[in-house]
C-alpha cells in the first residue's frame, strides 16, 4: 500500500539506469510489476562515455537470454596470459580448453547501454524513464508493510514517487558503519595503446610490485589498466604519450612493444562491501553493494549477476517485491558469489602487489602449479567465467 500524497505509484523503482539498473529493469520486463527507473543523467548520456569494460562469457549469457548480446561492439579475449615481472612461472587460459568461442569480451561502455537500452525499448515499452532526476531522500515508513517515498526533483520539480521496493543500482558503498572498507593505495591508470605485432585477441595480466598490469584487446588497441601507487599515478599522467609508452615498456617487459597512445585517466582503487544487502523494502545491486579491484575484471560482471539473481527472486515471489522473504532468498543467494569474487580480487592483490624475495617464489609455484595441473586452472577459469554458478 501506497503512502499519501505520493504523485506516482509504482511496485519497484531502481535508482540507477546504467547497464546494472538496465539489466534488472529488463529481466523484471513481462512480470507482474511496475517498473520505474530514476536517473540523474540525461536520456542517453552514456553515448558519450567511452569506458573499456571487461565481460565474462558467463555475462554475454546472460545478456543474450536478455536480447541485449551486441557482438558486433565485443573484441573477444581468446586466451589470457598471466605471469610476473621479475620472477619465474606463469601459466595461459584457452577459451578451447572450455569450447567457448572466448573467455571473455572487451566492449566500450556506451556501446553495452545503447544495447541494453534499445532492448528496453523492444521488450519493456512501458517502463517508464526518469531521467535529469535528482533523488533527494527516502522516507520509509513505520509501518514496514507501507511503501516508502523517494523525493526526487526533476527539471526543477520535487516529485514525491511511492515504490513498495527501492533497488539501489548506482553509485559505491558510502562509509558507513554498514560498509567494510579496505584502500589498496593504489589507482588504476587507465589508456588505450596500439600494441606491435597486433594483439592476436589475448590478454594479459602481468603481476608487478606496484600492482596488477592488465592489456585487454579493444578493437586493434589494447586497452591498459596500469595500476601502481598514486604518486606514481601522477606521474604517468604527466609524461606525454612517448614517456608514457616507455613506462608501460619498463614496465611490461620485452614480449610486445605499443607504438601510440590515447588519453590517460586515473581512478582510487579499495574493496567496499555492503555487508547487508537489504533493509525494509531497500535492496543494493551492482556498485552500490560492492567495488572490487579490476584484477581480472570481476567486479562489472557481478554487478551484472546481481541485477539478474534479484530478478529471479522477485519473480519467483511475484506478490509483493518489498516483501522480507524474497529480499532475504536473494542476500542468502548472492552470499558465496560475492564473498568469493571479492575474496579471489583481494588475495591476488595481497598476495602479488610486493616484492619479498619468498612470496616471489610463492608466486611462482602458484603459477607454475596451475600451468602443470589443468584441474587447478579450469577450477579458477570456470569461476572467472561463471562466479559461483560454476561451483560443484
């Protein structure tokens, strides 16, 4: 039941209308629902973001089963060569040791939103849109069997929307005493390079004692996450494009050379984690519960696992979506998925991210160990591909 003195009515709104928000809103079209979306971007603002993100097969599934799948924007990772600088063992994941056409696919983040929004637009006509929409709070009543109210001001306009069920899809855990934090002190220096000979479809992840080295086909680039401490970090984003490519030289060693560079960025890196996924009729997905490391690309993935799971649990409910059962079914379901793709990112951080002499050579029994015994290494490519869905 609906507060008064609310302008629209609806069963869920997710706060958000990025690819996390989109994902749910779509795996949600055709059930018993009302759906609305609130965002704070312009319609379409994601046309001019040009973020590299990293896709699992697992997420192309699940995209697919959505009619969301555009191949013609993914660059496919057919194999991903893993070492590290300055020590022994290494090891490679073949997309043919699974029978997959690739392990994974590198797609710019515009091209995955226009995908997903012109699904919406096919399959869920009538999922309305919010967009320029500031939210400004959320009062929930006492009463844990009433909706609660957003207010969100829109084109100058406060505009008072009762949901029995808000979902949380953008933005990163805040610090709160409900949120574990851990600062990496690191960031992530992202660019796009032209690598020589070409890339073959192979990526890379390179272990260094400043932090992870990926290259993720894009096209006929690479698109670099190069990430080190922030002092660092400054200086990479000083050097111009030819001291920038000695860098990634020094750093990546001798195996390929890159001769042009793009623009450069750089971004903080920490692990945040919502510890309780739900309260009364709220529910986080996607970013708003979890910020991983980008080494090997698990974060978006299980964001996107996230919206898909919630759905499932709503619809299988299909009475009221704010309802305590269903929102608990969902938190026990996403427990092992989320614990283990945060505790994986985590480990290899800590474990990679310095150069002890001991822990060198520890690392490279591991990675010697997972070349020489393929069970190891199917177990931990199945996981990268799947989450936790691959689990025995």
């Amino acid at each position: 039941m609906a507060q008064e003195n609310a302008e629209m009515v609806t069963d869920i709104a997710i706060i958000g209308a990025g690819p996390v928000g989109m994902t749910l809103a779509l795996a949600l079209a055709g059930g018993p629902h009302k759906v609305v979306l609130i965002d704070r971007q312009a319609r379409g603002a994601w046309a001019a973001d040009p973020r590299a993100l990293a896709l699992s097969h697992g997420t192309r599934q699940l995209l697919e089963r959505l009619g969301a799948w555009n191949a013609a924007a993914g660059t496919e990772i057919r194999d991903i060569h893993v070492s590290q600088r300055g020590g022994l063992g290494r090891t490679q994941i073949d997309a043919a040791d699974y029978a997959l056409p690739a392990l994974g696919y590198v797609m710019r983040y515009r091209d995955l939103a226009a995908a997903l929004a012109g699904a919406l637009t096919r399959r869920a006509p009538d999922i309305d849109l919010l967009d320029e929409s500031e939210l400004l709070g959320i009062d929930s009543a006492a009463d844990p069997a009433l909706a609660p109210t957003l207010t969100v001001r829109r084109h100058g306009v406060a505009q008072r929307i009762a949901a029995r069920l808000v979902v949380h899809a953008e933005g990163t855990p805040t610090k709160d005493p409900g949120v574990t934090v851990r600062d990496y002190r690191q960031h992530a220096v992202l660019a796009e390079v032209r690598p020589a000979p070409g890339h073959r479809h192979r990526a890379w992840e390179r272990f260094t004692p400043d932090g992870p080295l990926a290259l993720l086909p894009l096209g006929e680039d690479y698109s670099v996450v190069f990430t080190v401490p922030p002092e660092k970090a400054a200086h990479l984003l000083a050097l111009d494009d030819a001291g920038f490519l000695a860098a990634l030289r020094a750093q990546f060693g001798s195996r390929l050379d890159f001769v042009a560079s793009g623009p450069r960025v750089a971004y903080p890196l920490a692990l945040r984690m919502r510890r309780a996924l739900m309260q009364t009729r709220q529910v986080w997905i996607g970013n708003a519960a979890q910020t991983l490391h980008p080494v090997s690309g698990q974060g978006f993935n299980l964001g996107l696992r996230d919206a898909w799971e919630l759905a499932e649990a709503l619809l299988a409910d299909g009475a009221d979506p704010g309802a305590a059962a269903p929102l608990a079914a969902y938190a026990r379901g996403r427990r092992a998925d989320r614990m283990g793709s945060a505790t994986f990112t985590d480990g290899i951080v800590r474990l990679f991210s310095n150069d002890l002499p001991p822990l060198r050579a520890l690392r490279g029994l591991g990675l010697l160990a997972l070349d020489l015994y393929p069970p190891l290494r199917h177990f931990v490519a199945k996981r990268m591909i799947w989450g936790a869905r691959a689990w025995p």
